[in-house]
C-alpha cells in the first residue's frame, strides 16, 4: 500500500475504509485514507473463501495529474479557438459593415452626382440634359399608350435689355422668379419645369391636352407678371414671359424634337404679337407635319 516502514503492523480494522471493504466482495470507492491523511480511490476484491482481501488505494489527484493536463490542453486549444472564431466573426462584422457603409455612401454620392449633372445650378430646376432624357420617354410612353403629351415652350422678354439695364445678378434674381413661378404653378407629379438655354424654359406636361397646358401657361405668365418686376426695356413695364405651346393629340409622331420645333414655332408666334401672351400650335403646324404619320 505504499505505507512508511514505522506503519508496518498498524492495524487498519477500525478504519471506515477497511469496514466498507467488509462489507462487499469487491468494488471501488472514494473515502479516507487508511494509512496517512487525506482520501484514496479504493479498488478491492475478496479471494475467493480466503479470508483475504486485495485493494490498492491511490490519491485521486494522482490518478486525473495526467487527465488534468490533458484537459487543460485540450480546453486552452478550444478556448483559443473559440476566440479566433469570435475574432475572426467580428473583423468579418466590421469589414461587412464598411462596406456596407461604403456601398451607401458611393450610391448616395452618385445620386447627387446624378442630380448636380441633371440641375441648373441657378434656379435648381432639371437642365436641359434632363429636358432631353424626359422628353424622349414621356414621348415613347405617349406612343405606347395613345396618351396626349404637351410641351411648353417660355422667355422672358427682352431679357437682353433687362441684363443690359439692371445688370446680371439682377438678372440671375429674374430667372429665379420665373423659376418659382413654374414650380408654383405646376402641381402634379409628372409635370416638370426645366431651364432649356439662358432665359429660355420648357414644362413637360404627360396626359394634358392643350386646353390644360394652355390653362398651366397662362397660369405661368400671370404669375410672372404679377411680380411686377420693373423692367423698363419691356413695353410691358414689368418682367413678362412669351409662351407657346404644342401637343400631340393621341401620340402618333415618329420623334419628339418635331414637338419641340412646334412649341419654339408657337413660342415666337407669341413674340411677334407683342409678348406677355400664349400662342398655340394648331394641328396643321408645318412643324407637326414634319413627324406626324
């Protein structure tokens, strides 16, 4: 049993060790030393009727050391890998973050991109870039679905003399109001004001026939009439626009520019009876006729 020499012939029959192994042929245990201090993991068995018994008794902590070592070993690699995976997870965390915040970002800046290459950067209406871009598609769809489609055609009249007189930025201040006049007057979505060249303006009207757009015209006149902006190069006295108008009635044209060369050709209509009105282009413009089939 791994006793000292001076415990030789110490007798162990009182021990409650020694009474459990008594009382079983054999088995195993956990309980106090029988010699020395402390607990012992017991294995004993009886031989056959013999009065004698075979046992060994080993300090637990001798039997798991090994064990032991090999837990921690194990479990410190687990642990390690635990923390490379939680690690790893959150650097791949951050990174998708970024670059989901760099996708945002990239696709918020192309936006305004998109809107400062599309807006006139005096009067924050669409360019004529975008003129374009909308005309052509509100054009297809009128096509597509048999719908009328209505431009309109504005200047301001003798804005020349206006610069000449008051100078630019009072000028700059001139186009701002037509501007604001345009935005106040056209109410539906799919309407659109846009600044097409210097003092020259347009509105795509989709679904308006030319009782509507003209209405929408004179609407825009009015208002930028009743700024009374003086203007003492104008017959009128005050800042006044010249509108013309085109539509085509049930959208059989081939392009759209036939519809803007009817517009400009109504627009200079209006020029020519003294300006601050609006001229419609009839159904039989040369202009029309050009592209209607």
């Amino acid at each position: 049993m791994g006793a000292d020499q001076q415990l030789l012939g110490e007798s162990v029959a009182e021990q409650p060790s020694y009474q459990r192994i008594l009382a079983h042929q054999n088995g195993s245990f956990v309980g106090p030393a029988m010699v020395g201090e402390g607990e012992r993991r017991f294995v004993f068995t009886h031989v056959g009727d013999q009065p004698l018994q075979l046992s060994t008794a080993i300090p637990p902590a001798d039997i798991y050391a090994d064990w032991w070592q090999k837990a921690l070993a194990l479990g410190g690699t687990v642990l390690a890998l635990c923390g490379a995976t939680i690690g790893l997870t959150w650097l791949f965390r951050c990174e998708l973050d970024r670059r989901r915040a760099a996708e945002v970002a990239t696709i918020a800046l192309n936006v305004e991109l998109e809107l400062l290459a599309t807006t006139d950067g005096l009067t924050s209406l669409s360019n004529r870039r975008r003129f374009d871009e909308v005309l052509a598609r509100e054009w297809s769809r009128a096509v597509r679905t048999s719908q009328p489609l209505s431009l309109i055609l504005l200047d301001a009249d003798s804005f020349k003399g206006f610069n000449d007189r008051y100078g630019h930025q009072r000028g700059d201040e001139a186009l701002k109001l037509i501007a604001r006049a345009i935005e106040a007057v056209i109410g539906r979505s799919g309407d659109t004001g846009y600044r097409v060249g210097g003092e020259e303006f347009a509105v795509i009207l989709p679904d308006t026939d030319k009782e509507g757009a003209r209405i929408v015209a004179s609407r825009i006149q009015q208002a930028v009439a009743g700024w009374k902006l003086p203007h003492a190069s104008s017959n009128h006295a005050v800042l006044t626009v010249s509108c013309g108008l085109a539509q085509i009635p049930e959208a059989v044209a081939m392009e759209p520019a036939g519809l803007f060369r009817a517009a400009d050709a109504a627009l200079y209509e209006a020029k020519r009876s003294g300006r601050n009105c609006v001229r419609v282009s009839g159904s039989g413009s040369p202009e029309l006729r050009l592209v209607v089939g």
